[in-house]
C-alpha cells in the first residue's frame, strides 16, 4: 500500500517538472547533432547551448568544450564544411591545432562525409549564433603545448570511415556504423590503455564496448546478449526497461541523445550489440558476498518500500534488483554511486523521472558494504564482495568528480 502511496507522489512531482523537450528531427543534420550527443558535451548553461565552457578535468589540467555555434568571432561560423570536416574526422581545429580526444573525433572520424555535412549544414543555419568566448585551458605550459596530440593521434587514430561489412545485414551495418560512429558508444564502455586511448574502436578485437571506468562511473559490457533487444531499446530511449534502469553519465546519454534515436535506429543498435561475442568477465580469486543479519535490517528499513521484500521492485518504475547487471557488476563504482547520492531516472519526452534516495550521510563505510553484500546475495543474486574500503574510496572518487545528487 505504502509503495503505491509512493508512486502517486512522484507522479504529481513528476508532472509538475515534466520536461517539453521536443526533437526538431525535421532536419537531417539535427538529428545527426542528437545521434552525436553534441550538446550534452558542447553546452555548459542552457541559456547558452552550444556555447561551449564545459570543463573536462584531465591529469594534466582542465580543458574546456568550444563554441560550435555559428557565431563568426567565437563559435565556428567561419568555418568551411572542409574544415569542419578535418575536425571532427581528424581532430584538427581550423587554426591547425589538434583537439584533445575528450571530443570524440575517433568515433566521428567513422561518419560519412553526407553525414557530417548535413550536421555542417545545420550547426552553420539553425542554430543561434552566441558570442561566447572560448575558455583557455588551465594545462601549464609546457605541458600545454598541443603537437604531441600529433604523435598520439599517429599512434592511435584511424581516421577511416565507416565500411559496411559484407555478409551482414543492412539494419546490422547500420547498429555498428551508429555505435562506432556518431553515437561514440565506446568513448565510455571501452577500456583505455595507457596513453588513454580506447584499446578497440570496432568489433573485431574484444575488448570493444566490454566495460570501463570513466568520470567515476562504471560503463558495463555491453557485448552479446546480457540484455534482450527489447530492454536494450527501452534503455536507450527512456533509461528505463521492464526491470532494469540507467543512472550518471548514461541518464545524461538518454536525455540528449539516446531519447532521440527513431525506433529503427535503437533496433539497428540492439541487433549489432547483440551480435557481438560475449568476452569472458574477469573473474579474479574474489571472496563471493555473503548475507549478514545487519544487511538485512538495513535493507528492510531503507529500501524494501520501494524495491520490494523480494527484491522485485514494480515494471518499468522501480529496477528489480534481482538478476541485475548493475547490482551484480564485480566493478562496484555505479552502483555505489547511486546508493550514496541517489539517482533518478532520465526526463525523456512523455517520462516523468522516477528518483530514489542517496544514503551517503545515513550509513557508514561498513554498513553500506554489509547492506551491498545483502542485496548481492539474495534471491539467486551471486556477486563478488564489496568491502567498506570500497566503499571509502568511492567517496573519494566523488568527492573528486563532484558526483551529487
Ligand atoms: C564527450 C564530449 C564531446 C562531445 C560529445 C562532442 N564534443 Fe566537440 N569538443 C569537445 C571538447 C572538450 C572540445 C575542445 C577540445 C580541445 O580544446 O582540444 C571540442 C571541440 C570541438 C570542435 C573544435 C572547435 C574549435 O574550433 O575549437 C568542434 C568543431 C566540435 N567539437 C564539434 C562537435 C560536434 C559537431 C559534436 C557532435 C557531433 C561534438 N563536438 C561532440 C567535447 C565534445
Ligand atoms: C557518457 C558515457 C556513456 C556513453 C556515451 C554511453 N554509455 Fe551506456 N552506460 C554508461 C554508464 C556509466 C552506464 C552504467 C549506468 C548505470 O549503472 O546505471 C551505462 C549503462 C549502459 C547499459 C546498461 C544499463 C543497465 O541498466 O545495466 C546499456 C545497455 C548501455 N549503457 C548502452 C549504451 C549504448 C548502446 C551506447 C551508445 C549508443 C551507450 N551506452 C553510450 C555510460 C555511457
Ligand atoms: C523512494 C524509492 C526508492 C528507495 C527507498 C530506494 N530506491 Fe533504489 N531505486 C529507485 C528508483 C526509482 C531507481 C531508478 C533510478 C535510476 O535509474 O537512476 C532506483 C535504482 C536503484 C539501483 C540501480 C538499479 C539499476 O538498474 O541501475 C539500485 C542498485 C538500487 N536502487 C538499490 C537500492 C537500495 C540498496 C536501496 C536502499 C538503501 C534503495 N535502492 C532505496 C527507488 C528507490
């Protein structure tokens, strides 16, 4: 009774913040701007999108996203569709400097040209020219000199297109020319060797989209078929499928870009995803979490109102936390980051977001672990340990990255 008390409290919170975001797919080059997630990195106050001033913390310093509106003095209005072309495909800005990769150019570099000129087209006529001043970085010199991204972008950077793969279908070419291109899906399930770089960009090595760690949040495998076609469509559109839900970066990912995708598209990406041969996870010597009478109490007093005695939670509102990828994950980053800050949903056209409650300040280090541990346990859940060092160190990382709820 209690839980449907709940839900009719976030739908009247939900409604009076429902978000009218509306796609204007009537134009080819918008939607290719959607596909590319260009304002969620290009946007840094939503009175100014496009304008640039995102900071983007590296080790060496922080860098800042750019103007890519059409303002002459500041954005890219002076730009040729060439050299717009030359930026996004090989990270080489008009002025000949080269781009730190934390603009997805390798992922770009895979768009046709068609492509990058209808995005050309509409940047340089449908947006609203702002003359906002680009931010320097605050890299030292001589750290801040940028021809080494002349050697990295050597070692590491194939700016080829796209080649659609003979023997496979149309709506496969199509999934893989999505994830590795426009869509970037790599740029944060992808590990990173050691100079940073993603150690595949197609599928035909396996440590393509097989998991990785990026501004504090854990981006899983996302290879074979962990997830079934229909809960991968509904993920990407809504962040919400019959019992699984995205929180952090992948909620941002929904609202700007993912919401967007034509049903087509989100097929196409489910298909490819799903072709992919499943990698072995690591299983390391790892002690398996156990249930502790504490876990239980916490778990019965904090959570079972909304996620259910059973861990079952309530279709397409709240995750069920059984057999959950993202409860069961040996790399705990995410799933610590929603429970110390909470998370919600993503607003998407016609979704209200459904939130849930951080408890960073209600339990410590070893309560957290002992009620994670629980919940990895029970009802046929089986996942490594989480200890309370975990758990501190997570702090850390948050406190770090500015994770919030
Ligand atoms: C993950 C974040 C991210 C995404 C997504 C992203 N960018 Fe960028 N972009 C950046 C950053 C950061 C810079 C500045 C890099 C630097 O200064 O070295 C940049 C620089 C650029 C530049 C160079 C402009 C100049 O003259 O300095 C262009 C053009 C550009 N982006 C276009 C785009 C377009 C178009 C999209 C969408 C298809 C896009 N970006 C998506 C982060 C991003
Ligand atoms: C900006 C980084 C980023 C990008 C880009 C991104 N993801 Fe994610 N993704 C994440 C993170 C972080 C998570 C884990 C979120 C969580 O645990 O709720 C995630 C989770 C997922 C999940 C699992 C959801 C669940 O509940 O277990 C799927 C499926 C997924 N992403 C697919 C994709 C696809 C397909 C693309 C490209 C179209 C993509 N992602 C692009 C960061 C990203
Ligand atoms: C007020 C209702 C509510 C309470 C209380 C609550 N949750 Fe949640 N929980 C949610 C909602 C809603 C989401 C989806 C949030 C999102 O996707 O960002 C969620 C997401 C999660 C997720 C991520 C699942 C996924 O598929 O990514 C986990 C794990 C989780 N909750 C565990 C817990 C635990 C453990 C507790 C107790 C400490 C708890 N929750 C308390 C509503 C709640």
């Amino acid at each position: 009774m209690i839980r449907y008390i709940i839900y009719i409290v976030y739908i009247a919170l939900g409604c009076a913040t429902l978000l009218t975001q509306q796609s204007l797919a009537a134009s080819p080059g918008r939607y290719i701007a959607e596909l590319g997630d260009c304002v969620a990195c290009h946007t840094q106050s939503a009175e100014q999108p496009l304008a640039g001033g995102k900071p983007f913390p590296t080790p060496l310093g922080t860098i800042y996203s750019t103007n890519i509106t059409p303002d002459k003095e500041h954005g890219i209005g002076s730009y040729t569709a060439e050299e717009f072309i030359k930026a996004l495909r090989q990270g080489v800005a008009k002025d000949g400097h080269h781009l730190y990769p934390a603009m997805p150019y390798t992922a770009y570099a895979k768009m046709s040209d068609a492509d990058l000129r209808s995005l050309f087209d509409y940047l340089q006529t449908d947006v609203k020219p702002l003359p906002v001043a680009n931010k320097a970085s605050d890299i030292p010199w001589p750290l801040s000199v940028r021809w080494p991204l002349a050697i990295w972008n050597a070692m590491f950077h194939d700016d080829e297109r796209f080649q659609s793969v003979a023997g496979k279908s149309d709506e496969w070419n199509r999934g893989a020319y999505l994830v590795q291109g426009a869509s970037h899906c790599g740029s944060c399930h992808t590990p990173r060797g050691f100079s940073m770089q993603e150690k595949a960009l197609t599928e035909s090595d396996e440590h393509y989209l097989s998991g990785s760690e990026l501004d504090g949040w854990y981006a899983p495998n996302i290879r074979g078929e962990k997830y079934d076609e229909q809960a991968l469509i509904a993920l990407l559109k809504t962040g919400r499928s019959q019992h699984l839900s995205v929180a952090g970066t992948m909620a941002e990912m929904v609202t700007h870009s993912g919401q967007y995708f034509t049903d087509g598209d989100l097929k196409s990406i489910a298909i490819y995803l799903r072709s992919l041969p499943p990698v072995q996870e690591e299983h390391t010597t790892q002690t398996v979490a156990k249930i502790s009478d504490e876990g239980k109490a916490s778990y019965a007093m904090y959570c079972s109102t909304c996620h259910g005695a059973d861990g079952k939670g309530s279709d397409y509102i709240i995750p069920a936390l059984t057999n959950n990828p993202a409860v069961l994950e040996s790399n705990p980053a995410s799933l610590l980051n929603v429970i110390l800050s909470g998370a919600a949903t993503p607003a998407t056209k016609g979704h209200i977001p459904y939130s849930m409650p951080g408890y960073s300040q209600i339990m410590n280090d070893q309560q957290i672990a002992g009620l994670l541990n629980t919940v990895r346990a029970s009802w046929g859940n089986k996942a490594s340990e989480i200890k309370a060092g975990d758990v501190k160190k997570q702090r850390a990382v948050q406190h770090e990255k500015k994770i919030t709820p």
